[in-house]
C-alpha cells in the first residue's frame, strides 16, 4: 500500500521526511530512485539516484541542464534564449510524491521541482506555473479539483510496424478479454501507489483502452497522471506490448483523447462553487463564467491543451474528438461537455470536462 508523506513545516521536518524515505526505500530492497519530470513538451524525462547518495540528493537536487527545457519530443534542441548547453539547474525532490515503481525491478520513483541554483524555483517549469496560479485561485477562494481521463493503443511490434492487440468493438467484452491480463496488472500497480482506479473499459478504436483513477486537488490530479502513464507504459512492457498515448497513433482508427474533467470548490473544498441547483443544467455562475473563458480562448489553448501535430489528426468531425467549438450537456462532440450528475450526489459530483485535451500535452500546463 502507499504511504502518504506530508509536506515539511520546517528544516528538521524535512531531514526527517528524508530520513523516512530513505528507510521506506532501503526497507523495500530499491537500488534506484528515478528523479522524474514532464518537461514543455509533455515527455517524462529524469535522472536516477542510487541509495548510497539518496538522502543527500533528496536534500540537494540533482543537476541538470537549462537545455533540457528547450528539448523538443524528438530530442531536438530549439533555439530559446537562456537554456542552451551553459547553465544549470537542479531537480529537487517533492517527498510527498515518493513512491514504489511496481513496472520496474528495486525502483522507487519521485516527482521534482526544477530549482535555479538561486534555490528560487525555475520559471520555465509547468508544475512551478501550476502552483502560482493555485496560489491565485485561493485568492479568490477556489480550488480547482480535476482528474485526467487518458486513453491509450496497446500495440505488439510486428517487424517495422506495430500492430493493434485485437480490432475488438466500443465497449465489448471481446476488447476487455483481450486485454484482460495487462489490465489487471497496471490497475494492481496503480492502486499500490495510491492511484484509486474508478471505472475501465475497452473503447472505440481497435486496442484501445480507458481506464480512470479518482479525481484530486489540481497539483495533485497532474501528478497522477504522471505516475500514471509510466505505470501503464511500464507494466505493458512487461507484458512485451507498447502503450501509445499518441492522439492518433493509427490514421484509420479512432484517436486518444485525454479529457480533463475539472470542478471549483471553496479553498478548503467543503462546497462546490460550479454547482447551483437552481441554475440550468445544475451550473453555478461562476461556473458558466468559467467555461465562457475557455470558449473565449480555446483557439489559444489548444496550442497547450492539443500540443502537437498528431493532434490535429484526432480533432476531426464527426469522429467523437471534440472538433467543435461547443459546449452542452452530455454534448460529446464539443470541446466542452457539461457531465451528469450522479443521483443524490449532484452538488459533488456536478463538473465540466475539457475534451479537447490529449497526453501530448503537459498536464501541469494544461491544467
């Protein structure tokens, strides 16, 4: 089972979340722990620590690169001023996100900050930009809760190609069959990292999948789903397959969206402020001000949200990928969808989904 770290109060706190994590990883037997990080264009790229220096390297970050951030998904560097071959930055563990890489042999695994050698942290960091805008929201008394809804290919390599596991049917138990042992498998390794699974099924395109874990306060619903797909990319490999979570890996085959549901609580996220039986469709004001924002500049922010040319292979009509610029109730071809609310639980359970959303972008950015 995880075991939940909390965050430091102060120096000796620290040294002993340390100490703890050190002991945790020791007592499992790990001979590594991956330092991990998404970078702008949505790949989860890192450094490994061995235990002899874990404890220092918790404290102090590991080196890296500015160059890094400018690193395009192909391992291209683009020309961006300030993060060429000079300069470097640290990754500096976050000790709340440590956990056990059940994919991986005697691996641990934890999400970082990058911190300039200022000790402030780097700008150019989705997950740094993602905090400053919690700390505006609290400023306004919201907090967003969200939960990524990823679908992904399972694919064997057939040569040069890779082929889809089944050509199975939306919804079929045939797709679930097929699948059955890999899935089980990643839904184990999951739920060991306190990644709560909420429902699965086999989707539209062949060896297509969709499996979904439980929702969380904004930073932490982002760090999920990092966690997340190295879990499921790792367990497949396990299994000898590939998990693509490429919006459109084969051109004839339904894409791999990454819908984003998301809510706005109260700060202390005991009332959902989106809700409002009185209001059409159950929304809060504040709620439909919310979604006219993001109608208003989704053009923009699909640049984020949809962050790569195989995107816009996916966002097509009439092909359940959210092509048009909508939104309505349960309206599955709009960018966004009003959900239904579950019986007796409407005010929590009341949320919008971004659909045009898909894991080549960064999830800290995106949310």
């Amino acid at each position: 089972m995880a075991t939940t770290i909390q965050r430091p109060q102060t120096a000796s706190d620290a040294a002993a979340q340390r100490g703890e994590i050190v002991a945790r990883a020791e007592a499992s037997g790990l001979k590594l722990v991956r330092f991990l990080y998404c970078d702008s264009d949505g790949i989860i790229r890192g450094k490994a620590s061995g235990m002899a220096s874990l404890e220092e390297r918790l404290e102090t970050g590991i080196g890296l690169t500015v160059a890094m951030q400018a690193f395009t998904m192909l391992d291209h560097l683009a020309s961006v001023e300030g993060m060429g071959p000079v300069g470097e930055i640290r990754l500096v563990p976050d000790p709340t996100t440590f956990t056990i890489a059940p994919y991986a042999p005697k691996t641990g695994v934890v999400l970082v900050d990058l911190v300039s050698l200022d000790g402030q942290p780097y700008p150019a960091y989705g997950r740094t930009f993602l905090k400053r805008m919690i700390e505006k929201a609290a400023e306004r008394d919201l907090s967003l809760v969200a939960a990524f809804e990823p679908e992904w290919s399972l694919a064997r390599k057939d040569g040069d190609l890779y082929q889809p596991i089944d050509r199975s049917g939306c919804f079929t138990t045939y797709g679930m069959n097929s699948a059955a042992e890999v899935i089980l498998e990643i839904v184990e390794a999951l739920e060991l990292q306190g990644l709560p699974v909420q429902q699965y099924y086999a989707e539209l395109g062949w060896g297509q999948q969709e499996l979904s874990i439980r929702h969380a306060p904004a930073l932490q619903a982002a760090d999920r789903h990092i966690l997340y797909r190295e879990t499921v990319r790792g367990v497949a490999l396990r299994h000898g397959l590939y998990a693509s979570f490429a919006p459109k890996p084969w051109g004839d085959q339904a894409g791999n969206g990454c819908h984003l549901h998301f809510s706005g609580w109260n700060r202390a996220r005991t009332v959902n402020r989106f809700h409002d039986e009185s209001g059409q469709y159950g929304l809060s004001a504040l709620a439909r001000q919310f979604m006219a924002g993001i109608m208003e500049h989704l053009p923009g922010l699909l640049a984020l949200t949809c962050a790569c040319v195989n995107s816009y292979r996916r966002l097509q009509p009439q092909m359940w990928a959210s092509a048009y610029r909508a939104w309505g109730p349960d309206n599955r071809e709009g960018a966004l969808r009003v959900a239904s609310t579950f019986w007796g639980h409407e005010a929590e359970s009341t949320n919008v989904e971004l659909k045009s959303c898909d894991s080549s972008a960064n999830p800290y950015i995106a949310l």
